[in-house]
C-alpha cells in the first residue's frame, strides 16, 4: 500500500489522475507543475480546477507522483489510473 491508503505500481507512463484538495489558484497549479516536471522532462501535468485534479502523463510510478506533490507542500490521492 502507497500513501493515503492507495496501491502504487509503476505506471509505465499511462496518466494518472490525482486529487489534489488543496490547489486552488494558478500559483498552486505552476508550483504543481514544477514539481510533476522534475521528475523528468517527459513528465508532464494537466489540470481540473474546478476538480482538484491533476493528470500526469510520463511518470516511473504512482508513489514518485505522490512524492513530488508532497515535498511540493500538497497533499494528494490517486483517483484513477488510465485516464
């Protein structure tokens, strides 16, 4: 078991959806987005506001994404995988 509970297999690069609760502004979205993209340059971050949810394409695994959002000041949970 990964943080919050979640299973984290490597994603193999398939987008995966994260909820993050706590992202509410465009500042919130570029440090995210920073964040996401120092896992490597084919990483990449779409986002819902109006959800909380971010989609990252390119990352090893479900745990390195959760650990950028962390050390990024977030909390986050997996919402699905195969976007």
């Amino acid at each position: 078991m990964g943080e919050a509970g979640t299973v984290t297999e490597p994603s193999g690069g398939r987008p995966i959806e994260v909820r993050v609760p706590h992202m509410r502004t465009v500042h919130c979205a570029a440090r995210i987005r920073r964040s996401v993209h120092a896992l490597g340059p084919a990483v990449f971050a779409e986002f819902d506001m109006s959800n909380r949810c971010v989609i990252v394409t390119g990352a090893d695994s479900e745990s390195a994404v959760l650990k950028a959002l962390q050390r990024a000041g977030y909390f986050a949970s997996i919402v699905r995988r195969d976007v």
